[in-house]
C-alpha cells in the first residue's frame, strides 16, 4: 500500500480527532476519575477497530444504505450518548486518586458504546475508508481498510491518552472545576446525543 495514501488519510484522521465530540468529552469525563485514562482510551479504540472491520467487510455500506438498519443504529447510538450525558450530570466527577472498585472495566464498556455505537463515525468510515484505498494496488482492499483504520486508530490512542491525562493532571486537587468540566462533558454528550436523533429524524 503506496506510503503517500496512508500519509493523506492521516492528515485527514488527525483533523477529525481534535474536533471536540463525543470522544472528547467522554475522554475528559474519565480523566477526571480514577487513576488513569487507558481504560476510557483503549474501549474508544476498540469500538473504533469494530467499525474498521464492519466497513473492511462490505457491512458499513450495507447499513448506510438500508434506512431502517440507519434508523436503528442511530436510535441506540442517540439514546447511548444521551443516556451516558445524564449519568454524567447526575453524577459528576470528583478529584478522587482511588479508583472505584469495577470502574476501569466498565470505563473499558462505555468507551466501546461511545465510538463503535456512533452512526456518524460508521458513515464516515463508509464514506472516508475507500477513498484512501486503489483497487490496482496488490493489498486487497480489505487490507488496505484495515491499514487506515489502525492509522485512525492509533492516532486516537495518542491524542486521547494526552487529553485525558493532562485534564486529570490539570485539573488534580480541584474539586469545583473537575465537577464543572464534568458535568459540562456530560452536557456535550446529551446535546450530541439529541442532536443526532433530531438531525436523523428532522431531515
């Protein structure tokens, strides 16, 4: 696979990382919690590597284009990032340097639902994958996919694991502002989550 095609899918990728979404601020929310951001990370990655392999299979194209498996997929994902919002809100983050008991595991499981339930970032991979890929090259094009999602992928472990780990650093030792930023991560999450389903509905 040509270097230059990986390299401009890169360029691409890393734009869209540092745009503030849902991986944003579940990744701040979890840098607040605990003593560190690899769980949080590594459920954001592996949800994305689940769409890699959806859209390496021929399975992204064929939900993009079925309206209702669309409909269903950004029911769940709306209703998940609502749902993770609320909890959010309800129950913001403390300073804390004691991990709770069970808590990397399930940051590990929310982290999976924020970026592998996110129809958004199942049709941007449709739609963004296999541009970057030449059918006259010797990879099949399934490899090639994979290629650029582990391209996508590690950039998000990057980035993540900086942002993460510099809110928690920042912010140590602060109780009122880690509640603050808290609770407004869980405010970017419910409004992205009605969002969706507004955009997907209203449309």
């Amino acid at each position: 696979m040509a270097t230059g095609s990986v390299l401009a899918f890169w360029a691409v990728a890393f734009l869209l990382i540092v745009v503030p979404g849902p991986d944003w601020a579940f990744t701040i929310g979890a840098g607040l919690t605990g003593r560190s951001v690899v769980p949080a990370v590594s459920g954001l990655v592996v949800g994305y590597a689940a769409v890699t392999a959806i859209v390496a299979a021929g399975v992204g194209a064929l939900v993009a284009g079925s309206p209702s498996a669309l409909t269903a997929l950004t029911l769940v994902g709306g209703a998940y990032l609502i749902w993770q919002g609320a909890t959010t809100l309800t129950r913001p983050a403390t300073a804390s340097t004691e991990p709770e008991a069970g808590t990397c595991w399930h940051t590990f499981l929310r982290g999976i639902g924020v970026s592998g339930l996110n129809p958004k970032g199942l049709l941007l991979f449709v739609a963004l994958l296999p541009q970057f890929t030449d059918p006259a090259d010797s990879w099949p094009i399934a490899s090639q996919i994979g290629v650029l999602g582990l391209t996508f992928m590690a950039t998000c472990a990057v980035w993540y694991l900086c942002l993460g780990t510099l809110t928690r650093t920042v912010l140590n030792g602060s109780p009122g502002k880690t509640r603050l930023i808290s609770r407004l991560s869980g405010a970017v999450m419910t409004v992205l989550g009605v969002y969706l389903l507004l955009e997907h509905f209203l449309a």
